[in-house]
C-alpha cells in the first residue's frame, strides 16, 4: 500500500513535469509536522527524468522521511533555544553570497585559468622553496630481482648487477621469476615490499652502504641494487616532487586571478560610481 502511494506520488510529478501542472496533483500532502507541510508540489525535480518507478519510490519516500525528522528538530529547536533572528538572518544573506561568488568564481577560474605551467616556472619555484621538499621519507631509484636458486644463471645475474653500466634487457632475461625494474624515485619502504628487505631495521645505514644487496627466502634469492638515494631529511630531487609543484603553481596562478578579479570588478565599479562609502 505505501509503495502504491509513492507510486501515484511519483506519477503525479511526471504529469506536472510535464505542463499537467493541476492544482489537486500538486497541492496533495504528504506529510505534516505541526503546521509545516510538504506537498507534492515541492517534490517537483527532485526526481531526476529516467529514474526507475522502484528508484523514484525509494528516494520520494527517504526524502519524506528525512523532511520530518528535520521539521522535528528545528521545532524543537525553536522551543527550546532563544533564536536570534537578525543574526540567523545575516547568516543566510552570508552563505547565499557565498554559494554565488564561489560558483561565479568557479565559472571565472574554468573560463580564464592558464593551466600551462613551463619547465623554466617549475625549476624556479623548487630552487626557490627549497624548505617545502624535506624529505620526510627514504627515496631510492633501483632495481629489484627474484630468481630461484637453481637457476643457472644465478651468479651471471649477480655480476650483471654489479656492472657500471646496467644491461636491463639482459638482467630480465636472466631472471626466471618476476622482478622490479625501477628507474623512477621512489619512497624505499614501497620499493621492498613483498621481499626480504622489508624488515630491514636501520634503513638508512642499509641505504647508505650497500649498492648490491642479496638475500634468502625459501627457494628464492633476491638481489636489490640502489642506483640513486635520498634520505630523510635532504630536499627532494625535483624530479619526485615536480607534480606537487605543478599543483602549487596551478594553485598560486588561481589565487592570483581570484585576486585580480576582486580588484578589476571593484576599480570598474568606482570609475562608474556604482557605489558610494558614507563617513
């Protein structure tokens, strides 16, 4: 019976959604909190065109019963709390302008915004800031391989991996098991994951001295050779951060245009007079 009565609800709203706007559709309500009504007609839109009948039932009857327990609370509310009104009133003058000058901002930014940030604007700001790339994190840039250990080509793998000169092609084929082949920065404790090397208790002493590392884990052996590393606490190589910089510029670019149009808007509005601060 209660899935019939959404079901004629919601028959109604795509009648009136429709231009068969009759008033004894529109104006039937469906609940009553005190002397608060919710009708039908305040329903209109809610629903978006496409919804299935069981979907349209399910959110009309969630949205009715959401309406009542709010109406409950800002009765109580009003009973039982001294209201300001002026004040609740500047609240609301405040908040409207800001949902307006946030979505024209918004319009503003997608319309004007210069997203095109230069190798030469990236090299400055990390040169310039080098405070904000403290490392907080061991970073490496290496390679790590599994191979059983009876593979023939055990030693002739280790000794690739000791070569000035890595062969990367060779040292894949070499390997019979799966391996990691990195030549990017990356935070360390991710880049030993799933090996033996994860339990490494002083990290950076193992960073610092070892370029080729070998260890034992049931019918596997693990090499790990670190080509590059950073510590914790030295600035980050621009290269690890160069998005998180892209991102900050992007974000001092927007600021600086907000800036400029609060600025354009007020000095056009004082040329023309528009507007007048009485003393």
């Amino acid at each position: 019976m209660k899935f019939l009565f959404l079901f004629l609800i919601f028959s109604c709203l795509f009648l009136f959604s429709c231009g068969n706007n009759k008033p004894t559709s529109s104006n039937k309500v469906l609940a009553k909190v005190y002397n608060k009504e919710l009708k039908i007609n305040d329903l209109i839109g809610f629903v978006p065109l496409g919804t299935s009948k069981n979907d349209s039932a399910v959110m009309i009857q969630k949205y009715i019963e959401t309406w009542v327990r709010k109406q409950l609370l800002l009765a109580k509310a009003n009973k039982d709390v001294k209201i300001d009104e002026g004040e609740i009133e500047r609240k609301l003058q405040d908040y409207k302008f800001d949902l307006i000058a946030y979505q024209y901002e918004k319009n503003y930014i997608q319309k004007n915004l210069d997203t095109l940030v230069k190798p030469a604007e990236i090299q400055k700001y990390y040169e310039e800031n080098p405070a904000n790339f403290e490392l907080k994190q061991n970073i490496v840039k290496g390679i790590w391989v599994k191979t059983r250990k009876d593979n023939t080509d055990k030693d002739k793998l280790k000794a690739m991996l000791s070569e000035p000169k890595l062969d990367i092609e060779a040292i894949a084929k070499a390997s019979t098991e799966n391996q990691i082949l990195i030549d990017k920065w990356i935070d360390f404790d991710i880049f030993v994951k799933n090996t033996p090397f994860q339990s490494i208790t002083n990290k950076i002493n193992f960073i610092q001295s070892n370029r080729l590392a070998e260890s034992n884990e049931g019918e596997f052996v693990y090499y790990l050779y670190i080509i590059d590393f950073k510590i914790t606490n030295q600035t980050s190589p621009l290269e690890f951060v160069k998005k998180r910089i892209i991102s900050m510029i992007i974000n001092q670019k927007k600021a600086q245009l907000l800036r400029n149009l609060e600025k354009n808007i007020y000095e056009e509005a004082k040329k023309n007079k528009d507007f007048e601060i009485f003393k």
